[in-house]
C-alpha cells in the first residue's frame, strides 16, 4: 500500500522567533501568592501541621500545649485576654508580655512573621487611634492601650497558629454553643478552603494565557475581578449543591463532632498555669 505524500504547509515550517514584550505582572503574582499561602493556612492550620506529622521544627511549648484540650485552649485563652485588659499594674502588663515572649521567641521562623506582623500592625493602629488620649490621661493611657492590644492579638494568634480549625471548633462543643453556629463556622472554613483553590487556579490561568503585553480591551489587572465574580458564582454552586446534599440525606440540624477529654494530665498542668496568672493579677492588683 503506498503510503501517502504528507507535506507540511508552507506556514508551519516556517521559524517563529517569538519573543514576548515585557510587562508588569507583579499584580497577578501578589494575588496568586496571597491566595495560595491563605488556602495553605486555612487548610494546614499554619504550625499545626508540624504538630501533627512533624514536617518542620516546633517549639517545645507548642509542642506540650498540643496535648491539652482545645477548650481549655480557649477558656485559657479568654482568661488571659480579660486579665490583660482589666490590668492597671504595668508590671503584670510586662509579666503577660515576658510569657508571651518566651512563647514567640521559641518558635520557628515562619511562627514567629505570622504572630508578630499582624500583632505589630494592630497595635500601630491602635496607637494612632490613642493620640487623643495624651490630651486626658498622658501618654501613659496611649502606651498601655498599644501593649494591650499587642499582647492579645498575639496570644490570639498564637492559637490560631498552633491549633488546627477543626479542633478549635470542636472544642466549642463545650461551651454549649448552637450546633447551627458550629456547623456554619465549620462550613465557612472549608469552602474558603475550597474557593481559594478555585480562585488560585483561576489566577494561574489568567497569568498563562497572558503572556508578554496584551493589547485591547483586556487589563490583566481589572481582569482581576472577572476572577472575583467566577469565584462568587462557584460559592452559590457550592451553596445549592450543599443545600440539596443535606435534604438528600435528612439533616436535622444536629451537629456531631469528635469530643476529646478535657481533664488529662496536660490539662490539669495548663489550668494551673492559668490559675497561677490569675494569682498573680490578684497580688499584684
């Protein structure tokens, strides 16, 4: 059988040299990384994956605190946050901020810009917003309000970072909350999750399929909000089809989730460590 003559148009043997202009792409890039270190902290939890399958360096404290409940976490938590507001002692105010301290300084690298960058911002926010205070109390009233907010927003990051969201929400099971409030905070966690991935693959498509300088009508910075207007329409996707899974399947509005045991030995050992703050408050009040 003779085999057929096949001769490539004259188009398609030719050379190309293509070379594309330069342009500005860091917009795009800044979203893209945004979007991919938020969906990694959402869903790994920050620190906690560490905790949990030891992929990284992990501070000794953060690692004893992992094994107390994430109820006592809280309560803890929200122990400390009442006692460094309602302080007027400084010196309990710098014994809050030497325990904090020690708690930060003995984490990794990547522990330490997630707790201090946002912990540092809120606090020069907060001290702009303070100026009118010199006018009344002094500056004395301004610093004070600047380290109170400085050390509650670290100690709640320190939280967020060290513990995973779904032990977190688990552990307002015992704080008697609605199960409809800890089903829809676990719901939102996960389709962040969810459409941050939709919106990131949606970045890296725009970022690929404009290459070198794009002339026209398309921006690839106003092109940004076709991004947000794909991913709100996902998000109603994912809200219909969630709504009809739970009719499907009789959801009854109860919420059941996995309990862990709150008097263990790390707990015990935590309470007494927040009893013994308290204490302090109390003797130095």
């Amino acid at each position: 059988m003779p085999q057929p003559d096949i001769t490539l148009p004259s188009w398609l043997a030719q050379r190309e040299d293509y070379r594309p202009e330069h342009d500005k792409t860091g917009f795009m890039a800044r979203n893209l990384l945004h979007l991919t270190s938020m969906v990694a902290h959402v869903k790994m939890g920050g620190g906690a994956a560490a905790l949990a399958y030891g992929t990284g360096p992990v501070s000794p404290i953060d690692r004893a605190l992992s094994h107390v409940s994430p109820a006592l976490r809280l309560i803890g938590l929200l122990v400390c946050i009442a006692l460094t507001l309602i302080a007027h002692n400084p010196v309990f105010l710098m014994l809050m901020g030497c325990v904090v301290l020690v708690m930060v300084a003995l984490r990794p690298a990547a522990g330490i810009k997630a707790t201090l960058l946002p912990s540092f911002g809120a606090a020069i926010v907060a001290l702009v917003l303070a100026i009118p205070a010199i006018w009344v109390n002094g500056a004395v009233a301004m610093v004070s309000i600047a380290a109170k907010i400085l050390l509650n927003v670290t100690l709640v990051l320190g939280v967020s970072w060290t513990v995973p969201w779904n032990r977190l929400i688990a552990g307002l099971k015992l704080f008697h909350l609605p199960d409809e409030i800890i089903f829809t905070l676990d719901l939102a966690l996960k389709h962040i999750e969810i459409l941050g991935r939709s919106a990131t693959r949606l970045n890296e498509a725009l970022v690929l399929r404009s290459v070198g300088r794009t002339r026209g009508r398309f921006d690839k910075t106003t092109s940004s909000a076709g991004v947000m207007g794909a991913t709100f329409l996902k998000a109603y996707t994912c809200g219909q089809a969630l709504d009809e899974a739970m009719l499907c399947r009789g959801f009854t509005g109860t919420y059941v989730c996995r309990r862990e045991r709150v008097m263990t030995p790390a707990g015990i050992i935590y309470l007494g460590g927040i009893a013994l703050l308290v204490l302090c408050y109390l003797l130095l009040g």
